[in-house]
C-alpha cells in the first residue's frame, strides 16, 4: 500500500476546484460592469413572491415524500438487478422476491394506517 | 458469471435466535393493522412471545456455532450469551412498559415493534463479523431508539430528547463510515478476520498504511463512545435520559450499551487486536480507551453527586458504569488477557442489565402520570409506604454500588480482576475510588427512603402485574448472580473459544 496513491485525489480535488473557478474569474476580467437597482436585486425565479414565504406545509407531504424516497429506492435496486437477471441464479431470485415482499408488507401496512389518505 | 453464494452457505440456521425475532416484530405490525382498537393490547403480550421464543431458539442453539450469510455473520459463544442478556432486557423492558404506557395515555402498539427492531439490532451486532454488518446493525438498533425516545408527543421534553438523540445519533454514524472506510482502504477488506490478517501484515512490514488503520479506528472509538456514552462523548446522555419516557430510558441505558460494547469488543478485540505500534506488548487502541475510561468513570460519577431528578442520576450512573465496561475492553488488548477482559465485559454488562431494568423499574412505579414525581426529594419515607419496594430499591442502588453477595459486586469484581491481570493498575485505583464516589448517591437514595421523614404520594395503589413480573425478573437476576457467581462464570468461559479460534486471543 503506497501513499503516493493518494496523490490522485489530491489532482482531482486540485481539479475539482480550478474547474469552476476559472469561468468565474473570466467574466469578473473580461465582463463589461454596468450596475443598475434591478441588476443587482437578489435573483429568485423571477417572480416576487405574494404575501409571507414563512407557511406551514401539511405534514402529508412528509408521509408522501418518505413514501416515494421507498420506492425510489426499490427502483434503484431493481433496474440493475433486471439488466443481469440472465446471469444470476436462484440466490439472486429469492433475495430480490423477500426485497419485494417485505416492501409489499410497507405498502399495505401504510395503506391500513391510513398514510395514503389526503385529509 | 457473477459470483454469488449458493442458498445452501448461507446457512441461515445459526442466525435463526434474531431473525425469528425480526419476523416476530414484522407479523406483529402485520397484526396490528387488523386488530380493532378495544384488543390493542395484545400487541404487547405478542411482543414478549416473540422474545420468549427468541430466547428459547438461542438456549437451544447455543452449540450450534459457524458462519452465516458468506462469513458476514458468526454465531459463537459471544453471540449466543449477548442475545441473551439483550433478549431478557427486551422481555423486563415490554414488562415494565405495558402498565406505564396504558396509564400515561402512550398506548401505541409502535413502541412494541420498535423495541423488537432495536433488540434485533442489537442481536445482529453480537454477530457482525463485518464492518459493514455492524453498521447496519448499528442503525438497525439506533432508529426505532430515536422514535421511542420522543414517545410522549406532544411535550416538549420528550421531542427535544429525540431530536438531540436522532442528531447526535447520525453524526456519529458519520464518523462510524469514515472509520470504516479508513480501515477499508487500508486493509482492503471489510470483514473483521481478514482485517486482522491484513493489519497483522502492516504492522509486520512497517508500512506507513498503519496511520490510516489508527485513524479509522480512533473514528470508530468516537462513534461507538457516542452510543455508550463514554465521557468526551456524553452529553447528550443526561437529557436524553430525562426526556425519554421511563421505559424507553430503562431499555435504552441497557440494551444501546450491550450494542454498542458488542461492536466495540467485535471491532478491537478480534479485528484489530494486532494493532501494535511503537514496541509495544499491547494493542495501540489500549491507550486512549484507558484514558476514555478514567475520564468517563470520574466524570459519570462525580457528576451524579450534583443530581436531584432520579432518572438524570441514574444517567450520569450509567455514564460511570460504561467507564468501568471500558476498563475491561481496554484490558482486553493486551494479548495475555484478551479472553478475560471480553469475558469481564460481558459479566459486567449481564449484572447491570438486571440491576439497572430494576432500578428504572422502581422509578416507573412511584412516576406520577405527567412524568413528575421522580426527584430523589419525593421518595422521603416511601420505605413507610411500600416496604418491599424501598428494600427492592436498595437492594439495586447496592448492586449498583456494588455491594457484595449483589450482582454488581460480581460485575465490578471481574472487571478489577482482569484490569489488574493487564497491568492497568492505576486504572483500577481509579476504579475503586470511584466507586467509593459512587456509593454515596446511590446510599443517598436509601437514606431517603428509610431514614428520612416525609409522605411520598404515590401515583398507583397497587402495583400493576406486568410491572411487578418485570422487577422480580430484575430482582432475581440481581440476587442470583450475585449470590451465586460462579453460575456466571460457567457461562463466560465458554467465550474464549471465539476468539482464540483466530489467534488474537
């Protein structure tokens, strides 16, 4: 195990950094500097916003976002267990089905709950 | 071909005891969907079949030692005796919460399934024999414990405790991953036996590798300190303590710290015990574990004097106790005494889980129902009012002095005894003269109730059963070992044979 190695991940981290940071410094030299009030305002879509930003969201949207995050992830584990689903055996099959069942057992158990109704 | 293993090697058998538990806590939620409102509580009786069984597979299986799931799990004499120690603190922890819940209005059937998560946590952590099995174990053990901690909802107190504990919880997950990785790219390997060989090689050969290695273990020290509540890592433990409900507190303080002493001893004792630099005859991690330990045994200690709520004593006590837990895992470095140190350990941690369960037992049963009523003010001349249970509470407040013919006298004994076969002298100085300290807040405790005039206003008439099955559990426990220690010495000694068996021993 050498440490000159590491040496990589201080080039890519030298890298990393230099990247973004010469565009930046290219426009502050070459850019033509012509401030005026709307310019200068903070940027945010555009669009001043109506009445206070400070609202409170309905904790559903918790409940949806944790229960979307799930499936996401299900997603996430399935695909490229579906792309090398040939080259597997049995092992791959059983594990993938408990996977699935057990997160069968989520939906139905959130489903009794009452977490999917919106009210 | 990709390379998989065979349904046949992963020899599901040995893992059995935690995944019938697991199953266990899945038919349970399964279950509880379907059950209407008035049979609620059955749940909490399914829950303690679920452990009784669990308990009864382990017994059973106790022979039955191997490899399981292509070496990432190992069932030994280590496993087997931590899953009992964490089952029967999942049994008296369902016990002791079933009246409690009921009569505080926290009667959800949650607090059942979530305390089997923890317990299979803590089951699959006596057997990690990988660096990332401890890591999911570790959560697996954490996450129901940061829900159960804000339990009771809508009060402040409780949801501070949950938030305190859920952060400070995840960042020392943070430093739990650097560690591993560390020892990853060190190494190359993340399961323990292979580390140790490969450490083994690093240290043999002088690389310069060796620095990633103590780093990655020193992270992995911090994270794990952070669950046991060792002393630079404490301070969540007093409020959490407070805040949690009752129950929670008493299963917590038990069943984290066996989890959290399970990775330790799994991760230093048989994957880095070849640490060993500088020309020195004991592993490199010994050093700042002795120093963690002193400083924890101190601080836990002298900070309980200054306590006048009963639960944030028994907090800064059960920061004192994992002082003294680490004084074995220390001791167990030096190559000599490796079997004795985990074995001193594991004693320690059976005699305080009784001990402990027993106390926060005694707590829930004089706590009023809003959470008042638990400052050692309000036990003046509860000796007049329940006799058994005041002599009940003194008899834990001995052991957890550890007073002999109590449990926690064997416990302290083992841990001494191994501690000063290492060497570590000045650490066990330290020890008793600590315990000394310890002595007067837990006599305190008694001389309040005895000595002391004064009407303590009871929340219950009677006790509930559930309650009073938990604390003679408790009570037993505590007299039996302590009055019969060698009882518990045939079950440690079983225990080297794990860890010989890989030559770290």
């Amino acid at each position: 195990m050498n440490l000159n190695e590491w040496a990589f991940v201080g080039i890519f981290l030298a890298i990393a950094g230099i990247l973004p940071a010469v565009p930046i410094l290219l426009g502050w030299l070459l850019g033509p500097r012509k401030p005026n009030p709307i310019k200068t305002d903070t940027y945010e879509c555009g669009i001043e916003t109506v009445g206070d930003t400070w609202v409170q969201f309905k904790v559903q949207y918790y409940i949806f976002a944790l229960v979307f995050v799930i499936f996401d992830v299900e997603m996430l584990f399935l695909f490229p267990w579906a792309v090398a689903y040939q080259r597997l055996d049995l092992f791959a099959f059983v594990a993938m089905t408990i996977f699935i069942l057990l997160l069968t057992i989520d939906l139905f158990i959130l489903w009794r709950k009452g977490a999917l109704e919106w009210t | 071909m990709i390379e998989l293993p065979t349904l046949e090697s992963l020899n599901v058998v040995v893992t059995l005891p935690a995944l019938a538990l697991v199953l266990g806590a899945i038919v349970l939620l399964l279950v509880d969907v379907f059950l209407p409102e008035r049979r609620r509580w059955i749940t909490g009786w399914l829950a303690l079949i679920g452990v009784l069984v669990s308990l009864g597979i382990t017994l059973l299986t106790t022979d039955r030692t191997g490899e399981a799931f292509g070496g990432m799990f190992v069932a030994d004499s280590f496993t087997a005796f931590l899953n009992v120690v964490v089952l029967i603190t999942a049994a008296v922890g369902i016990l002791i919460a079933m009246d409690y819940l009921r009569r505080t209005d926290m009667n959800r059937s949650e607090y059942y399934f979530l305390l089997l998560f923890s317990t299979g946590g803590m089951m699959f952590m006596g057997a990690a024999n990988d660096l990332i099995v401890i890591f999911v174990a570790l959560e697996l053990l954490s996450i129901p414990l940061y829900v159960m901690s804000g339990f009771r909802r809508p009060e402040t107190r409780s949801e501070e405790s949950a938030l305190k504990y859920f952060l400070l919880g995840a960042f020392s997950s943070g430093f739990l991953v650097y560690g591993i990785a560390l020892i990853y790219g060190a190494t190359g390997s993340t399961h323990l036996p292979a580390v140790w060989a490969a450490v083994s090689a690093i240290v043999e050969g002088g690389s310069s590798a060796v620095y990633l290695v103590l780093l990655g273990a020193g992270l992995i020290v911090v994270a794990l300190g952070f669950k046991v509540a060792a002393v630079p890592f404490h301070m969540w433990t007093p409020d959490v303590y407070e805040g949690a409900p009752t129950p929670v507190t008493a299963f917590m303080s038990v069943g984290a710290k066996a989890g959290g002493f399970a990775a330790l001893l799994r991760v230093l004792v048989i994957g880095l015990p070849s640490l060993i630099v500088a020309e020195q005859t004991a592993a490199a991690w010994v050093d700042a574990l002795a120093l963690i330990a002193a400083l924890t045994m101190i601080l836990g200690n002298f900070a309980a004097i200054m306590q006048t709520n009963l639960k944030r004593m028994l907090a800064y006590s059960s920061i004192a106790h994992a002082g003294y837990i680490l004084m074995a895992v220390a001791a167990a470095g030096h190559p000599a005494v490796a079997n004795q140190g985990v074995q001193a350990a594991l004693m320690y941690l059976l005699t305080y889980a009784f001990t402990n369960l027993g106390a926060f037992g005694i707590i829930i049963a004089v706590e009023r129902n809003d959470g008042s009523g638990v400052s050692l003010d309000d036990l003046r001349g509860f000796s007049r009012q329940r006799p058994w249970l005041a002599l009940l509470m003194a008899f834990f407040m001995l052991s957890l002095t550890g007073i002999p013919l109590t449990a926690g006298f064997v416990g302290k004994w083992y841990v001494f005894w191994a501690s000063i076969n290492a060497g570590q002298v000045v650490l066990a100085v330290i020890g008793v003269l600590t315990s000394v300290v310890g002595a007067f807040y837990y006599v305190r405790v008694i001389v309040r109730m005895f000595l002391e005039e004064g009407s303590a206003d009871l929340a219950q008439p009677r006790l509930p059963r559930t309650l009073r099955a938990g604390l003679i559990v408790a009570g037993l426990g505590t007299l039996i070992f302590g009055v019969l220690p060698f009882l518990a010495a045939d079950m440690t000694t079983g225990i080297q044979i794990a860890l010989a068996a890989l030559g770290g021993g």
